[in-house]
C-alpha cells in the first residue's frame, strides 16, 4: 500500500533555532501535499498546501515566513519551522494525495521548542 | 464556507457491543466525500471508511458502516461488535472537489472501550 514517511518522528529543539520535518512518498508520486498542525486534545488544522515545483499555498493565519514549504520532486515535500518559538510546539502531520486512492498520512513529528 | 461538525467529544462503549459516531457538515459543493479517520495514541491516522456524496449506497467496511443522509448533511459512523482496539479519537472529515482537495476535519470523538 501507499506509504508516506515522515522523519523525525520527534525532535527537541531551542528558541530561536530552525528544525526542517521531511515526507517522503515512498511507493507513488505525490503531486499534492498537505501540512497539518495539532494541538493536543484538539483536531487537525490545515496549514498549507503544497504542490510539486510551485509555491505553496498557505491557509489564513498562517506565516508562511516562518514555516516553509518546499515541494521540489514528486516524492518530497519539507516543512521548515524558522526561528522556532515554544508557541510552535505542536505535532505536524503530512498528507499525500495519491490519485483515486486518496489521502495517504505520514506518521507526524513532535516538536518541542524550549 | 466547509465545515464538519461531530458534537460527542466522548463516547464509551462495551467490548462486543455497537456504538454510533455522529457527524454532520455542511457545504454548498455538489462532488465532494466523506471519510472517518481513526487516530490512536500512536497518533498515525487510519482510514476506517470513506464514501462518495454521489453514491446512495452507504459504505461499508467489515464491522464499520455509514449512515449516510444526503439531505440532513448527517454522515454517522456504526461500529459493530466493538473491540478494545477500537479506542481511538475518530475524526470525520470532508473533502470537496472530488478527493483531490484539502480534508476538513472535525474535532473528534474520543472513543472508549470497556472490557
């Protein structure tokens, strides 16, 4: 079956410092990309979409100078958190589209920003 | 605007018995579908179900089915004969533009099971 892997599954981070969360599709080119956002206790929030070899789009409230997005083959999307604040502590998820199939998820990063 | 609404924040149920899941949405698109997510402690999601707003025929998946009413924009989710794996946050989510746009999601149902 479809596979995305998302890597690292956790990471601690300081104030201030950037940490990047990769997803890869490992079985099936993924055009479209998703990034999600959860708070603990609390849903998925959507916070970009990402497509290969164009610029993300970002939904409202969300900086798209501070988390970065890049989408630069059919089989990996990145997420980087910029200057990294403990406010940014949160788990985010990735979500490939593959074609009918539908959605594919990676399983999430924990960050922890101190 | 899309949005997806599930007003049981909890649920419990005896292991074997079956327990429904409520979800209503909104939206104004005619091609859209319809999914339950299962997200455990691991926090990885897992499709349970999905079903096409065009189809009449509610979906159905070993022990889980849907009840599907198109008209009430109701999208309720049924688990039969109910097991300790079960337990889960269950998400309901919609996406409109086939299955090619973004997921909307719901808050969630914390799912318990009682041996």
């Amino acid at each position: 079956g479809a596979v995305v892997s998302q890597h690292p599954s956790w990471v601690i981070c300081k104030s201030g410092t950037s940490v990047k969360i990769e997803c890869r599709s490992l079985d099936f080119q993924a055009t479209t990309m998703f990034w999600y956002r959860q708070f603990p206790k609390q849903s998925l929030m959507l916070m970009a979409t990402s497509n290969e070899g164009s610029k993300a789009t970002y939904e409202q409230g969300v900086e798209k100078d501070k988390f970065l997005i890049n989408h630069a083959s059919l089989t990996l999307s990145t997420l980087t958190v910029t200057s990294a604040h403990p406010e940014d502590s949160s788990f985010y998820i990735c979500s490939a589209i593959q074609g009918a199939r539908g959605y594919t998820f990676g399983s999430g990063t924990r960050l922890t920003v101190v | 605007a899309q949005t997806v609404t599930q007003s049981q924040p909890e649920m419990s149920v005896q292991e074997a018995e079956t327990v429904t899941l409520s979800c209503t949405y909104d939206t104004s698109e005619s091609d859209y579908y319809l999914f339950w997510y299962k997200q455990p402690p691991s926090r990885q999601m897992i499709l349970v179900i999905r079903q096409e707003a065009y189809k009449q025929q509610n979906a159905t998946e070993n022990r889980f089915s849907v009840n599907f009413q198109k008209a009430a924009k109701s999208f309720s989710l049924k688990i039969s004969d109910s097991q300790l794996g079960d337990a889960a946050m269950y998400f309901c989510a919609l996406s409109i533009g086939g299955s090619q746009g973004n997921l909307i999601f719901g808050k969630g149902t914390k799912l318990s099971v009682k041996p």
